[in-house]
C-alpha cells in the first residue's frame, strides 16, 4: 500500500520525510520518491526499489528545504518504475503531487487533457492527477485541487505542493486514510500516524471528501464542496508496533479483517450488471480467442494452488471447458501436452515463485497462451505473461496467505463467469452471480464479526496434536487451505480430505482426541456430508462443523457449528474459508507460534 508523509515546519524536511517513509516500509513499495521546497523552487528525486536507494540519490543534494513530502509507492497501475515513481509533476515542475490509492476514470480524464495539450510522461493514473490541478489552477492551490477532485471517481489520499506556494501542503481522502499532525511550528500529513509519532502524537484524521490546507502555523479543513470543517485535535496513545498492525496484535490477523474491505478492490470496475458479464481487459483476449478455448491448465502453488482447484469447479460448470489444475513443480517436469488451443492461468500471490515461473515458461515454450492471476504488479509473472488479471489485495504481509487467497478465488470467479457469459450463461445468471459477488464483502464482516465464538473453539482443540478437514465439491479446496493455515502457522499435522474419501483410510484416525473440520452446507451433497459426520461420531471424533445459516438441524449433530450467510454455491468458499482462517490464528497464537513469521516459511519461495 502506498505511503505518503508531508512537513512544513522550521526544521530541515529531508530527514524528517525520509525517516517517516521508513516508518511506512512495512506496508509494502516498490519504489520511493521526495519532492522538497526551497527559496530556488521545487526538487524532486525518486527512485525504484528501497528507500536506502533514494537516500543515495539524495547524498549529495544541497537543500535548504524545510517544507516537502515523500511517498513509497505500491503499484497498481504502471510498472515499479523510477518513471512512475511519485512524486509526479505538470510540465511547467511547478506543482508536485503523490496519491495512495485508484483513479478509476483516469483514462476519460487523460483523453480530456490530452485534448487540451497535456503531455503525459508515464503510464499511471495518478499523472492525470497533476495535470488537472494544473488545468484549473488560477492563484489559489486548494481551490485548484477541489476543482481537479470533483472530475474524479475513484479513490485517493493525495498531498500536494507548488513552487507558487512554497508554505503550504494540501492533503485530501476519498477511500485512502490520511491523518493530519500538530506540532510546534510546524505540522505534518501522513497515511498513517506512524510517520509522524516520533514528532507528534496531537493528530486531526480527515474523512472522506474533506481537503485540508496545511502550513507551518496550522491546518484549514474544508468539504470538497468548499464548507469548512471544525474537528478537535486527538492525542494517540498507541505504540508505532500497534499502529503499523492498526491494532491487530499480528499483520496475519488484520489482514484476515480486512478482507471485507479489500475484497471489493478485486471487482471494483470490472462488473457490468446490464449485461451480467464481468470486464477483464488485462486478459488482452478479444472474445473469439476466448471462444476458441478447448482445454484450461491452471498451474500455482500452495494456497494459490487451492485457489486454482476452486477455479477448476468453478470455469468446468460455468463454462463447461476442461480445467486441469497442475502443481507447478510437477507441471514443469512432465512434458505436457499443449497446443496453441490450450489457455493456462499461473496464479501467484507474489508473482516471483520459482516453480510457477518455471512452469509458466514451460507452457509459454509449448505454445499456450499464458495468463497470469498475481497480487504484486510489475512482478515477474505479471511482466512474462501474455495478459492477466491483478488481484489488487495490496501488500499481504503475513506469511500464511489470507486475504491473497480470498482475492484470487474472487477474480477466478469473474473469469468463470466471463467465459460462462461467452459460451451458454444468460445474462440473468451472469446478473445473479455478479448480485451475489457484491454481497461477499459485507458477508465476509458478518462472519468476521462472529470471531469470539471461534476463539472459543480454539481453546477447546490447540492442544491436539492432528486435525482432519472435510469438503466436498468446491468446498474441498476450502478443505485442503483449512489445513494448510491450520498447519504452517501451529506446526500442528492437519490434513485436508474429500469428505467421501474419508472411509478409504483415514477413518483409522479417528478417535476422541481427534478433532474434524467439516465444512457442511446446505448444498446438494448435504445429505452425503452429513453421513460422513454421523461416522466421525461414531468414532467419538470431535466435529467442528461450518454451517449455512438457519441450518438448526445440524447444531444436534455436531460439537461446534459455525454459521456463514447464503450465497450461490459456487462462491461459498469465499465465505466458508474465514472462520478456518481465524481458527488456525487462534490456536497458533493460543500455541505461542509465530504467527506472521512461521518457522522455516518464507513469504515467497523464489527457489526450487
Ligand atoms: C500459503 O499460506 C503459503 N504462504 C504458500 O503456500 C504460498 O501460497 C505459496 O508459496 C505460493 O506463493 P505465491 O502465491 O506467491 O506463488
């Protein structure tokens, strides 16, 4: 997630900006960059890479410059870049600015400019941006940025400085947080308070469609539409650990809440309910080539890799094509058979696993057209691909794989849906899909809002020493990530299985100490999910159930039930996979494990 921090005081910024961007590494850049003010005009210096790189940029600068700001950037359009780093500026060097967040119609706004005569240098949608304020500045940089933002739709946190003005910073939000801090003599603006702490700990957190302006007596706080906004000063009491988790006692468990807020960025844009498709044009397919698909390889690995199972059921009844899920390390060194009607999809959080590469570059070799489905832009898979898909579930810091997996299988149910839509979905069963896609965010903070009751259970198990997790269809894929969060953060043995698949051995297993996940909702295999629970129980097995709300009937047949909301079939695993998420965090934690950091884990495995 991008990060922006501003100063304009009595002190010399540089330090104090650079100090507060590596306040903010922890959320996640590829790139970094500065613009400082001084009596000579405007400076900017940015950089791809760490913030140690725009340090060394910045050695040898003389700057007698006590007013900028500074930003790292998470890319969302535009490769990681020193070009599409910001700070970005008009043409004129005049005005600087920098932006967390997505300007969704910039590409209307940038034909509008170009028609002006606006030349654009980079291939970002925060350029537009600058080049706006510039079209409407006259003598005052606040009343140009409120007129530059009633064009836009999209969301941002922006801050933004002119060598016109060279006291003043105006900061705004629409959907990116942006806080405001007070000092003495000076004042500063930042993503989050943990740029600042070490100056100020007396903030004013602006909402959305509010603007400040920002000088080194004080802040003025207005709407967008120009009416003026009192809000008292707050003191934080929080520690810099606790604001760089928001909280959260691990980045595993925020990232785990923030689901219901992010999920919304992987189908944001790219629902069109009119005609009940979904619009995907990074896939950089025309419809017939679409069409003409007659074999589907999905290749990924761990949680991705369940991610692609669900894919498989999903495009195979939605679609009716064949879908073959391959683990990448196997895919590689087989010699598999592809022609030029084969479409394979590599899904990858971090877009740098070493297996999936290989195996993507393998395919791509034998003539596949290959897509990649990855969280991180610019990565290696994302720039090796034919076209693609980004997840947009910003930076996933814990190890084990949350919200990157919610947001895959998201965008792996557009892509089902699209191709359904382009062979035999009508358009209502295309619209009842998309309805239902909508939901999921606000479904996801139901369940989320249930957390305490699953807490519970994990006081009751975390000393077991094997768990059993059960599904059947699309939800055992949910079953196989059940036990993988279970196992790579509690190092406790848990094992994913077919429900059906459970009498041809593991039943042995079974016993009092032994406890079993089954993910049991009112689906056409109930009934079958239900057996297999009765033979649990005549094991004396334990059986955590996850259960379709206003089942009562399962609630006497099991230990435990944790219900989910309805939702179309094909998209319960979205739902089903957060209360097992919060169970592995809990008993982990309860076990005293590292959570975020898993012993021998790495976040992204770029080896063999
Ligand atoms: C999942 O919690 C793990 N972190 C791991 O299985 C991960 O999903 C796998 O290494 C694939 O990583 P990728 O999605 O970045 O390719």
């Amino acid at each position: 997630m991008c990060g922006i921090v501003g100063y304009v005081g009595h002190r010399q910024a540089m330090p104090i900006l650079i100090n507060g961007l590596k306040r903010l590494e922890y959320r996640g850049y590829d790139s970094a960059g500065i613009a400082l003010m001084s009596e000579t005009g405007l400076t900017v210096a940015k950089e791809s890479g760490k913030i140690a790189r725009l340090e060394q940029a910045l050695a040898d600068m003389e700057c007698d410059c006590t007013h900028g700001m500074a930003h790292t950037r998470w890319a969302t359009h535009g490769e990681p870049s020193q070009l599409n780093a910001h700070p970005h500026t008009d043409s004129d060097h005049e005005i600087a600015l920098v932006h967390n967040g997505i300007i969704e119609n910039y590409r209307a706004l940038r034909e509008f400019l170009g028609r002006q005569g606006f030349i654009f240098r980079t291939e970002t949608d925060t350029e537009v941006l600058v080049h706006l304020i510039r079209f409407h500045y006259k003598d005052n940089l606040t009343d140009a940025v409120r007129a530059a933002l009633t064009q836009v739709d999209g969301t941002y946190g922006i801050a933004v400085v002119s060598s016109r003005h060279p006291r003043v910073i105006v900061a705004a939000r629409m959907g990116s947080p942006l806080v405001l801090g007070r000092g003495d003599g000076e004042n500063f603006v930042a993503s989050d308070v943990s740029a600042m702490l070490e100056h100020t700990n007396k903030v004013v957190y602006l909402t959305d469609g509010e603007i400040a302006t920002v000088t080194s007596e004080g802040f003025d706080v207005t709407t967008i539409q120009n009416v003026k906004i009192d809000r008292p000063i707050e003191e934080v009491s929080w520690t810099l650990d606790q604001i760089e988790k928001e909280g959260y006692d691990h980045f595993m468990l925020k990232e785990i809440h923030e689901q219901s807020r992010t999920l919304p960025n992987a189908f944001r844009g790219r629902l069109n309910w009119d005609e009940g498709i979904p619009r995907l044009g990074g896939l950089n397919m025309q419809i017939d080539e679409l069409r003409r698909i007659k074999r589907i390889i999905i290749t990924a690995c761990g949680t991705s890799w369940h991610a692609s199972l669900i894919g498989e059921y999903q495009i195979e009844e939605l679609a009716r094509v064949p879908v073959e899920v391959e683990y990448a390390s196997e895919f590689r060194y087989r010699s598999p058979i592809i022609d030029e009607n084969t479409l394979l999809f590599a899904i990858s959080q971090s877009g740098e696993t070493a297996d999936t590469l290989a195996a993507m570059r393998e395919a791509k070799h034998r003539g596949a057209t290959v897509l990649g489905l990855v969280n991180v832009v610019g990565s290696t898979i994302a720039r090796e691909s034919d076209g693609g898909v980004y997840i947009h579930a910003g930076p996933e810091i814990g190890v084990a794989s949350t919200k990157a997996f919610t947001h895959q299988v998201m965008v792996v149910s557009l892509i089902a849906t699209l191709l359904g839509r382009m062979r035999h979905l009508s358009v209502q069963q295309g619209q009842e899909i998309i309805d239902a896609i909508q939901k999921i965010p606000d479904q996801v903070q139901e369940i989320l809002e249930a957390e305490e009751q699953v807490k519970q259970i994990a006081d009751e198990y975390y000393k077991a020493n094997n768990f059993l997790y059960l599904g059947r269809g699309i939800n055992f894929p949910t079953a196989l990530e059940g036990a993988l969060k279970l196992k790579e953060i509690s190092y406790i043995h848990a094992e994913g299985y077919p429900a059906a698949e459970m009498k041809h051995g593991p039943i042995a297993l079974i016993d009092k100490s032994m406890p079993v996940v089954v993910i049991a909702l009112q689906d056409p295999v109930y009934d079958k999910v239900m057996s297999n629970i009765a033979e649990v129980r005549a094991r004396k097995g334990k059986v955590i159930a996850i259960a379709t709300e206003g089942d009562t009937e399962i609630a006497e047949r099991v230990n435990h039930v944790i219900y989910i909301p309805k939702t179309n079939r094909l998209l319960t695993p979205l739902l089903s996979i957060i209360p097992l998420q919060l169970l592995a965090y809990h008993i982990a934690v309860m076990r005293g494990c590292h959570v975020d950091q898993p012993r021998n884990l790495a976040k992204s495995v770029t080896v063999e």
